[in-house]
C-alpha cells in the first residue's frame, strides 16, 4: 500500500502552474501566481474548481505530501502566501453563507438544537434503500479523499487548546479514531481494507482527479479550520456536527452496502462508527465544545457557524452527487 499521493491532474491555469512547479525542481522563488491580482473566492464554477483544487494540493503538503515532491515545499513562502489567499476566499465564501445563529443562555442546548435541525439530503438514505452498486463504490470514492486520513484534520487542533476538559475530551475521542493503540483498528486503515477489499485503490489522494469540488471544499475546509488556531472554535464545531450526524448514517450506509453485497471489510468500517460516534456525539457536543466555550465565551459563535459549515458541505455535497446520480 502507498503512502504518499501522486499530484493531480489539474483543472486550471492556477493548479496547472501550481502542480507544475511542485512537480519540477525546488526553487527559493516562483513567479507571481495567475490571478494574483483578483480577490479570491470567484463565484464562477471553473474558477472555484481550480482554486479549490489547488487549496486541496498547498494542504495536503502538511499531510502525507506527493510521490516525487520535495517536502520542503510545504513551508516555502510563495505557497504560503498562496494559500493564504485561497483560504481567504473559502473562509469569506463559508462565512457569507452562514445564517445568523440563534443563541440563548444554554450553549450545549443551542449546538445540538443546530445539528438536530438539519435536513439536507441523504446518499446514506439512498444507499441504503435504492443505489446501486456503482454508485456505492462511486461514494467511496469521493469519501476516500477524506477517509484514508480521517481524524487527522482535527488532530491539528489539539495543540491549540490551552487545556482543561475540551483538551482532556477532544484526545479521549481521537485515541479512539487512532485505534486506542491498536495499529490494526487505525480507522483509516480500516477504511483502506474496505476499499481494497472492493476493489478500489487505497493509494491517498488516487481519486482526487474525480473527486467534486464540493468534496474537496470539505476536506479544505476541515484542513483550514485545524490548521488555523484562531479558527479553533470552527475547527471543533465542524467536528461535533460531524460525529453527531454520522451515526445513523453510518447504520444505513451499512445495511445499504450489505444490501449491494458488497465486502465484509468495507461493511465493517461504518459498523464501526455506529456505536463510536453515538458515544462521541455526546462527548464532542457537552466536553469538547461546551467545555472550549465555558473556558473561552468569546469562541461560541465561531463553534456555531464551523457546525453549520459542516452541515451546509455535507448538504452541498449531497446536492451534487444524488444530480449525478440522476435521482430525483
């Protein structure tokens, strides 16, 4: 199994320059990027696919990096400054989106009233009762782009709590996506066997080439919230949102793949979140939020609109690929 991701083919005049520069020689300083000039956050569809790709490739640097890219790359200014304006442009695209978020005097009460209200669309709920096998292995997919480093996004924010019961909770709850030491129940690695299993490649990054700009703007988004400490807040709202909208999912997505017939090992890896994230919904939305927001106040409104990012994404998503899928 590789570790390491081949650079992607690009979908612009800025990812092209962007992937031909890390593909080429380490150079102390590169000409000015395209559209250096123009704020980001373009609403034009071509624009965003290249911006967003490009976005994915600067952070996935300070993941795993890329087959054949020199690593000193990720730190190297001209990419920085880059990516510093393309989060910019997300950040400013997320945040004009987001509605005013109500609020009363039981902060807990108000994250959870947040996620439960959501009703976007399904592909769980139509995996489970209607797709079809290809369209299982297409979710698969899109979600590996996420998948094969799942929880590493969050991991980023570990440091940038100064400590106490946020602190305390957010590592119990990663200790268990890492496997609780367990090398064998790494949940990346779980999801890796199931893609194996099916068929599917668990090279990181593979599929990024047929990946949709709205799977790319979550895993950007997760990337930049974790990465950024003034974005802590977001970074653990996206996240409560996260496990506490997977669960049931999960059980669907679980008995969808089962009614497809498809591997044991890939079943296996959501059957695992069933039960984890019901435990982790709980933890994330009373220890991990609440204690970050009764240690800081001032972070309840970021918490709030990184939940609601996480759910408009998730909805997005959806959105695309059931028209994809030509369901109505």
């Amino acid at each position: 199994m590789r570790h390491m991701a081949s650079l992607p083919v690009p979908r612009g005049t800025l990812s092209e320059v962007l992937v031909q520069s890390l593909g080429g020689t380490f150079v102390e300083r590169l000409p000015a990027w395209p559209g250096a000039e123009q704020p980001s956050g373009s609403a034009d569809a071509q624009s965003l696919a290249d911006e967003t790709l490009s976005l994915w490739v600067l952070h996935e640097l300070s993941y795993r990096g890329f087959t054949d890219v020199d690593e000193r790359w990720e730190w190297h200014p001209d990419l920085l400054a880059l990516r510093w304006r393309l989060e910019g442009g997300l950040e400013q695209r997320l945040r004009k989106r987001a509605p005013a978020m109500e609020r009363t005097d039981d902060f807990v009460a108000d994250l959870a009233a947040l996620i439960a209200a959501d009703d976007g669309p399904s592909l769980a709920r139509h995996l489970q009762r209607h797709g079809s096998r290809e369209q299982a292995l297409d979710l698969l997919r899109q979600r590996s782009i996420y998948h094969l480093k799942e929880a590493d996004p969050t991991a980023w924010v570990v440091p940038r709590l100064a400590g106490g019961r946020a602190k305390a909770a957010l590592v119990e709850v990663q200790f268990d996506e890492y496997g609780m030491g367990d090398p064998g129940r790494l949940h990346h690695d779980l999801f890796a066997r199931g893609m194996v299993a099916c068929g599917l490649s668990a090279e990181p990054g593979l599929y990024a080439d047929e990946a949709i700009t709205e799977v790319l703007e979550q895993n950007n988004a997760g990337s930049m919230f974790g990465m950024h400490r003034r974005l802590r807040g977001a970074a653990l709202g996206h996240f409560a949102a996260f496990e506490a909208s997977s669960s049931v999912p999960s059980r669907q997505l679980a008995q969808g793949l089962a009614r497809l017939d498809l591997p044991a090992e890939i079943r296996a890896y959501y059957e695992e979140h069933v039960e984890a994230d019901a435990v982790h919904e709980q933890v994330a939305l009373r220890d991990i939020c609440g204690g970050l927001v009764a240690r800081e106040p001032d972070l309840a409104e970021d918490v709030l609109f990184g939940a609601w990012t996480c759910l408009d994404l998730e909805a997005r998503t959806a959105t695309t690929m059931l028209e994809r899928w030509e369901v109505a």
